[in-house]
C-alpha cells in the first residue's frame, strides 16, 4: 500500500469529489443535460446519477473536462498521469480500458489485484457489501441494486457476498469514499485477506 499516492487521492476526492465522483464509470459523462444541470448549476451530487463511459480521449488532453467524471480508480488514473489523458485512452477499446484503468491505479495505489477489486466493483467481495453487512450504522446511505438494505436480500436467500447481489453505485457518495479510503490508509480495514475477502485489521478503532 503507497500511504503517500492514498492520501493525494483523498485530498483529490475531497476537493473536487462533488461533482466529478461517481462510482459507476471510470471515466465518463451523465446521462443528460437535466443530470447536469442538476450537478453543475444546482449543487446536487454527481455520484447520485447513472453516467455512460467516455469511449476515446485524446492522449494528453485533460483527462477531467468541465463535465466529465470519475470512480476512485479514475480519480487514481487521472493522478498517475498527471491529469492529462493516457495513449491507450484514444481507442474505443472498453475491456482494456477497464484492464488499463483497474492496473494503473492498482500500481499507482499499492494494491494487490484482489484489493483493487474488491474497492473499484460492486459485486463478490467488495468492500461497500461487507461494509454494509458490519457496520450499517456508520453506512446508514449505502444501498444494493434491487434490493436496499441487506436485509431484504437476505430475505430472498442472498448472501453478502453472493456475486449475484451488487452495491448501488449511486448510493456511494464522495464523503464516503473519502472515509472509506481514509480508514483503509488508517490500517483499519483491509480490502481482501487470504481468502480474499474484506477484514478488520484494527477493530478497536471501529466506531458504529
């Protein structure tokens, strides 16, 4: 784990995560100028609307426009190189984008693969689930896709970490991200033990 690369992209998030996080796309645009004039001229959240990828950039452009948005794993990418779009950005290439995304910031994070997934995805053993399953006091906003609360999942015979059971990206705002990422850069929480699931590596320092 590189402390140094988690604490930029923290301060990264922190700063300019209103309107430009949103978990569910690497790099990408809201839906519709509604969307956007609800972000950009009224101040809602970015992570609480869908948005579509961006399918090509031009290299060395600025990776974030005035519109555009990202995942933790964008914000990492777009750190690593130095804001400004990368070669492999200008195809419309989607399964190396996510391939080129998830390793970027995995090197540039210091995570090993199973970490990053767990942190960038939504299904298995991703750490929002595990979050949601011990401490939905702390994560009172966090969500499943279809379901809600993790009770009503468990109620259809689902388990947390069934990979048919996916997070609510929109539910994953940027405060939460921030304190997410803090507590991992903390030695907390960890994101994937040797069995690959998220662990407590702290858990005196749990508060509920």
């Amino acid at each position: 784990m590189n402390k140094d690369n988690i604490k930029t992209l923290i301060e990264a998030i922190k700063f300019d995560g209103k309107t430009k996080f949103n978990m569910s796309v690497f790099l990408g645009k809201l839906n519709s100028d509604y969307s956007e004039a609800d972000v950009f001229e009224h101040g809602e959240l970015a992570s609480g609307y869908s948005a579509s990828r961006v399918t090509s950039v031009i290299p060395g452009t600025n990776m974030f426009n005035c519109t555009s948005m990202g995942c933790i794993a964008g914000f990492a990418t777009a750190i690593a190189n130095n804001w400004k779009a990368p070669e492999w950005l200008v195809e419309d290439e989607p399964m190396a984008h996510v391939n080129m995304f998830e390793r970027t910031s995995n090197e540039f994070l210091g995570f090993a693969h199973y970490e990053g997934r767990n942190l960038y995805f939504a299904e298995d053993r991703c750490i929002w689930k595990w979050l949601m399953l011990n401490e939905p006091n702390r994560y009172p906003k966090l969500e499943l896709e279809g379901y809600g609360d993790m009770d009503s999942a468990y109620e259809e015979g689902l388990e947390w970490d069934d990979e048919d059971l996916s997070i609510d990206f929109s539910s994953i705002d940027y405060l939460t991200a921030v304190d997410v990422l803090t507590r991992i850069m903390n030695e907390e929480i960890g994101l994937s033990d040797d069995e690959g699931y998220p662990y407590y590596i702290n858990k005196e320092a749990v508060v509920s």
